[in-house]
C-alpha cells in the first residue's frame, strides 16, 4: 500500500508539473495573446476612426470652401442648415467654430457658446490644415477623438472652423466586447487542450504505472513476469524491452542456479573420490602396491580436477570483474600443448578414449601470449571433449598455423553426440549448459574465449549432432 501511495504522489506529481508548466503556458499565451490583440484592435479602430473623420472634415470643409462661404452670415446660416440636416448625431458631435474657438453651433446644443483651447482647434486654425487630438473632454469626462478643419472665405481668410467629435467609449465598449468574445473562444480552446491533454496524460500515465507494478515485482523477485503491450509506439518499444530483459533476468537466474547447483555437484565428486580412496588407504593395512598406486593417482587426478574448477571460478569471477588480466610473453605453443596432452593423455585411458595428436606443419615459432591462460584453455577444451566425447571413443587434438604464418591455430576434436544446432549458438554464453550436457559448470567455454579474445584471437565451435564436436581458436602471431 505505501508503494502504491508512493507511485500515486509521483505521478500527481506529474500532473501538477504538467499545469503548472503545460497548461501554464497555454493560460499565459493565451492572455498575452488576448492582450496583443486588444492593444492592436484598438490602435486600429482608433487610427480607421480618425482616418475617417479627417476625411470627412476635409470633404466637408472643401464643399464649404468652396462653394457655400461668401461671407460671415452666410458661413453662419450655411452652418445651421448643415447641421440640422447632420444624421449622425448619435455616433457623432458636429461642431462649427469661430476664428476664436468659440462654438457658434453644434449638434449637441449644451456646448454652444463654450470656447475650445484643445490642441486640434488651434493647430487647424495655425496650420490651416485638418488636425487631431485624443483627450479627455472636461465637460462631460469622456475620452474623445476630436478632427478640426478649417473653413476659408474666398481661400484665404479663416472664417470659422468646423469640428467633428467622436466619444472613444463606443470604441473601448465595442473593443470590450469582441476582446471578450476572442477571451471566451481562447478558453473554450483552452479547456478543450486541457482536456485532450488530460485525456493524452492519461494513456501515458496508465502504462507507466503498469511498468512500475510491474518492474518492482522483477525487483522483488518475480523475474519473467510480462507487461501487456497495447501500443507500438515509444512506450510500446519500452514495454518490449522491459519484458525482454524480466525474460533474460529468468533465464540468468535459472542458468545461476543450474549453475550453482552444478558446481556444488562437481565439487563433491571429486571430493568424494579423494575422501573415499583416503579412508581406503589409511584402513587397508595390507593392500597390496598396485591397488594404492591406483588410489594415489585417483587421488592426484581428483585433486587436479578440483584444483582446475577453483581456479577456472577464481578467473571467472576475475572476468566479472574486468580483473582479469594477462601477462604476455614469447612462449612455445607447441611443447606446452604436447605438455598438457601428456598430463591428460591417462585421465582418458582410464574412461576408454584415445587422444590422438596431429603437430601439423609449421607453428614452430613463439608466440606472444599469457600462456598459463592459453593451457586454461587447453585444458577446457580437452575437459569438454572428455566429458561430451567419451561415444566416440577418441580425441583428436591438431595444430598448425595459417597461410602466411599470421596466425597459429589449435583445434580439439571428439566424435562423441555432439551439439543440436540450435543449442549451438549459445555454448558460449555464461551459466549456459545444453539439453546433452553432462558435468560442467557452464563457464569455460565462456572464460575461453574472454581469454582468446583478449590475446586479439578468436574461438570457434563446430558440430553436427550425433557425430561430434570440433573447437578450433586462433592466435595472432604479433601480440
């Protein structure tokens, strides 16, 4: 229960980093995004505006220039007219000044008679050109878009001047409005990426505490347990590789405890045959010669045995380790296998298998190598054809070295029942032991060709079921 809290506070954990973060940003864009076009929306709608208005006042102020302004009355009661007949007093104030910026008639009545001293009355009347100004109208607190113009008897007098005023509050409330409607369909959009990335999370999610439910039963021990694949995709590719390591985690644990229990068997038969011809000897008072010659050298081959498997296990775990090393050195191949072959030639005999020995041409020469690791592996393979061999009632044991005398090559052969082709693949691999394999540890083949491969060579083995077994390796004449 405390892990299934544990995992739960882990991916709340997720989930709050991911709002934080995720749907974070996406709150921020969007604000900055809903602001951005606020700020735009209204430097549009006020520039189109004025734009207009400028437009307007000139083409008004053009039409009176032209041809309404004989005179000052009759600028006054052209005025009035054009003002009575102005149809857009709802939207905006139409105002006719006085060369002094007093306002002699306007649509909106209660100003009339105030006098105007903004910045657009004075500049179209200094100028004689249209003119802006946004401010704040003190009369009534409003912010205001005013454009002035001015109006010229005969082009040259300024008679009066003529004035359009539009409150901004319509603007900013229309502007509110579509900045709302643009905020309301970015939430919209953003509560439905919330929800589909919730949704996502959660198929991220789900699998995920699978794959922990699952790897902490392989760390309790459950090794080959398998998670279920619902995806080929990222995930997918983890959960394959999850199982296939909980299945190579079984199968390592399975072949250690073969293992195991393998070297506990070898250790006691030899063991055994060393106890048992020692109590034979030391209660046999009479015995005659041959018979305690026959149980001394029991005795020795026993103790050899052993003495080969504790150091192949110390060189094994050295291995594990990356702590083996070697010890190069010019060596004479060929008088220390002829060595080995002597000391192994009567452990044979004694099981009926003739070891027969082919020098080859060539090989003469020394070659570098540590070689109290290369006589490890001699007698490796040697053990490994009298154990799986002893059918065929022969080994053979060759040498030689390839065209060019790059290489020189050892190769120990047994006719025994050999290796059925898709075990083969695997002889080599550490704890591993065939369908057909009688003692052994699992480790040799594995510790012999970590130790050619660090010499630069390379092991090979070759066999055909029911007719025997060839290990052939090879070593490189410059170390």
């Amino acid at each position: 229960m405390g892990a299934m809290r544990g995992r739960g506070r882990r991916f709340a954990g997720i989930r709050q980093r991911w709002m934080l973060t995720g749907f974070g940003i996406y709150f921020v864009t969007l604000l900055l995004g809903v602001a951005a076009y606020a700020i735009a929306a209204s430097n549009y709608y006020q520039s189109n505006l004025q734009v207009n208005l400028e437009g307007r006042a000139v083409g008004t102020a053009n039409m009176f220039n032209k041809f309404v302004i004989n005179n000052y009355d009759q600028y006054l009661l052209s005025a009035a007219r054009f003002a009575r007949e102005f149809d857009d007093t709802d939207r905006l104030e139409l105002q006719f000044l006085s060369q002094s910026g007093r306002i002699v008639i306007s649509t909106a009545g209660f100003t009339t008679g105030l006098f105007v001293d903004t910045p657009d009355v004075a500049a179209a009347i200094a100028t004689r050109e249209v003119a802006s100004w946004i401010g704040v109208n003190h009369d009534t607190g409003e912010t205001v878009l005013a454009v002035s113009a001015p109006l010229l008897f005969a082009g040259r007098e300024i008679v009066g001047v003529i004035r359009y005023v539009s409150s901004l509050q319509n603007v900013r409330t229309h502007l509110l409005t579509t900045t709302g409607q643009v905020l309301l369909i970015g939430l919209a959009i953003l509560i439905l990426v919330g929800i589909s990335n919730w949704i996502y999370f959660g198929t991220i999610v789900r699998p995920i505490n699978q794959i922990t439910s699952i790897t902490e039963r392989i760390a309790g021990g459950r090794y080959g347990v398998q998670i279920t694949k619902r995806r080929d995709d990222e995930i997918g590719r983890l959960i394959d590789s999850i199982n296939n390591m909980s299945s190579e985690i079984r199968s390592s644990e399975r072949m250690k405890s073969d293992f195991m229990a393998t070297v506990s068997h070898e250790l006691r038969t030899p063991l055994t045959a060393i106890s048992g011809w020692s109590e034979t000897l030391l209660v046999s008072e009479g015995a005659d010669r041959g018979e305690t010659l026959r149980g001394l050298r029991i005795i020795r081959g026993e103790s050899d045995r052993l003495t080969r498997m504790v150091e192949n296990l110390l060189d094994f775990t050295r291995m594990e380790g990356g702590r083996l090393t070697l010890s190069i050195a010019a060596a004479d191949l060929r008088a220390e296998l002829e060595d080995v072959l002597y000391l192994m030639g009567d452990s044979m005999a004694r099981e009926g298998i003739r070891l027969e020995y082919e020098p080859g041409e060539g090989a003469e020469l020394p070659v570098p190598c540590d070689i109290e690791r290369i006589k490890q592996v001699f007698l490796n393979l040697l053990d490994n054809a009298q154990k799986h061999g002893s059918d065929g009632g022969r080994v053979v044991v060759a040498m030689g070295e390839m065209p060019g005398g790059d290489e020189v090559w050892i190769r120990v052969s047994d006719y025994g029942i050999g290796i059925p082709p898709d075990e083969l693949p695997h002889v080599k691999l550490k704890f591993y032991k065939g369908s057909g394999a009688g003692r052994g540890s699992g480790i040799g083949l594995a510790m012999c060709e970590e130790i050619i491969n660090m010499h630069g060579g390379r092991l090979e083995i070759h066999s055909i079921s029911g007719a025997g077994t060839t290990a052939s390796f090879y070593l490189p004449r410059e170390g």
